[in-house]
C-alpha cells in the first residue's frame, strides 16, 4: 500500500462512482471509498480535497484544455484553438473505454444535487480557463470569453451526441461539428 | 412572530448576509439567522431549502427572466426578448437602492466555495430558463441556446461594471450595452 499508485485517481473515482450508485452519495463516507478502491484515506486526500471531488479529477480539464490552446499554432484564430482543447478534452475523458464509466458518472452527477453543484462550478473553471489561455495568445477579452462561451457549449452539445448510443462518431468529430454549428448560429440573425 | 412576514426572505438574507461578513459561513447555523432576523427557523426553511439557498432567493430569478422573455411582444427577435430578460433581472436585484446588499453578497460569495457552487449552479438554471423560454416562443433549440449562453455573458460584464464604484449608468442600460458588444464580438471572425 506504500507504494507508489499511478491509477490511484482512475481507482478512486471508480470505487466511488460504484458506491454511489449503490447506496448514494450521502451514505458513502470517503474511507468507504479508499476502502473499496483498496488505498487509504490519505491516499484519497493526496488526489482530492473532498468527497464530492473525486468523480472531477482534481484540475486536470482546466489545465488539459488551457494547455491546448497555449499550444496552438500562432497563426490558429481563437475558433480554432477552442478547437483544439475540446479535442483534448475528448483525448482526456471521451475516448471509447471511458465511455461507460463516462455514462455512468453523469447518471450519478444528475441524481445528486450537491455533485450537480461541484459540476456546474468545474464547468465555470474551466470556461474561465480556456478565457485565459485565449488572452494569453492575444485574444481581445471580450473575444475571448464570448469564444470560451461558445466552446463551452457545444462541448455540452456534442457530449449530449456522444453518449447517444445511436452514435458512432468520436468526440473530436462530434465536437468540431457542434462548434462549427454554434458558431453558425451565433452570427446568423436571431429571430 | 405567527403573522405573515411579507419581507422574510429579504430580512433573512440580509441576517445572514451579515452573520456570514462577520464570522463566515461554516460558523453561522440557519437558527443563527433566524433569531438574527427576528423569525422563526421554521420561517427559514418556508423560503429556503438549506442554509446556502438564503442568498439566492429561491427560484425566483429564473422565473422572472423566463417571465419576461415569454412576455416580449410577439414580432422581439430572441436578443430583444433577452434584453428584456436583463432588463427584469436588473429591476429585481440591480436597483441602486439594492447596490450595497449586491456588493457584499458577492464578496461573501466570492470567499466561500460553497456559496461559490450554489452561485455557479443558480447561474446555469437562469440560463436554462432562458432557453427553455426562447424555445417556447419558437425560436430553434441552438439559436436559443446560444443566444441565452450570450445574454449570461452580457449579464456577467454588466454586473461588473454596474458595481464599479465610478459607475453612473442604471444596470439595464449596461445590459443593453454589455449585449450588443458580446453579439458584436460573436459575429466578427474571431482571431
């Protein structure tokens, strides 16, 4: 147990996403989540700073998408920097083995208002992360935020997609044509 | 204590508005607002769910923004029955008569990550209100959805500026404003 524990985030959050649905959130303690996942309570706290943390994974979406806008090419428009975070961000947790658990762990988000709660507010980062990064290429502020926001919701649109199990497309597909589609009608004239 | 106390709600968050400023949120217990207020804890939890509802006001933003958007004339393309929105919202909680009360509750929001994903969560609420209720007057799904992810956006800077202490415009001439530049910013090619 000393050791080090390179997937002790991935088995935490599946031990709690399992315990969850099993009893709910408000009768899982976090040392029934270290319990289950086979580490201990301070291991969970060296991950997360609270129980309604670890299905969120700490900052790594902020960072993950923040990261990929920095690393556009200089001469990508803001569009197409948010582009390349949402690819990331599907890179990260939208990839067909993490389908399942990515189902499931939005199931619980919807069934638990304090979850619900921690989720809107990562979202809320993370558009603030993504805002950052834009002005740090240059982006004029209002730009980018008015990007971040638009990035932010067809992340949410091509998530809806993704989950469908009709759907065959992957979620960097399914992102780009979502962000082309807001985009669309964020300048049409609307009626 | 027993008769009908019209400015409850308003009395309890200004109570605990004050109790939060002064000994922080953890430290404060809804009993602790009531007796401050001079009502009862049953009278609390007639207006409010749990202790961090008391400085969001129930339900009662998103039903006022929805309110004015379904009350737009007919021929209001959705930015006008937005701006309407904003104008509403503005009446209810961004009067200058009001702009103390606002101040602080944001810096308490700000100093409080519980409060801080109530906050984030009411946010999401107002903006799925608002789309809900563009939907309703025909406009389609997307259009809706991005035009009332805009008027947040508008809404944010708006409120930012209206609480700059050099600050002389009424809130819904800076909502106006503040829409008309994030459409702006929208339409342009972002670079």
């Amino acid at each position: 147990m000393a050791r080090w524990q390179p997937d002790a985030p991935q088995r935490l959050a599946l031990a709690a996403l399992e315990l969850f649905e099993e009893r709910g959130y408000e009768q899982t303690s976090v040392i029934d989540i270290a319990e289950r996942a086979g580490l201990t309570k301070s291991t969970f706290f060296r991950h997360f700073r609270d129980k309604r943390e670890v299905l969120f994974g700490g900052e790594t979406m902020s960072a993950r998408v923040a990261g990929a806008i920095t690393a556009a090419p200089a001469t990508a428009t803001a569009l197409e920097a948010v582009a390349a975070a949402l690819d990331a961000a599907g890179r990260e947790a939208f990839t067909p083995d993490r389908r399942d658990f990515s189902l499931r762990r939005r199931a619980v988000i919807a069934a638990h208002p304090e979850l619900q709660e921690r989720d809107a507010l990562k979202g809320l980062a993370i558009t603030a992360a993504m805002t950052t990064a834009l002005q740090q290429r240059g982006v004029p502020t209002l730009t980018a935020s008015v990007t971040a926001q638009l990035a932010a919701l067809a992340a949410a649109i091509a998530y809806g997609r993704w989950s469908d199990p009709a759907n065959t497309d992957d979620y960097p597909t399914l992102a780009r044509r979502a962000l082309h589609e807001v985009r669309a009608a964020a300048v049409q004239d609307p009626r």
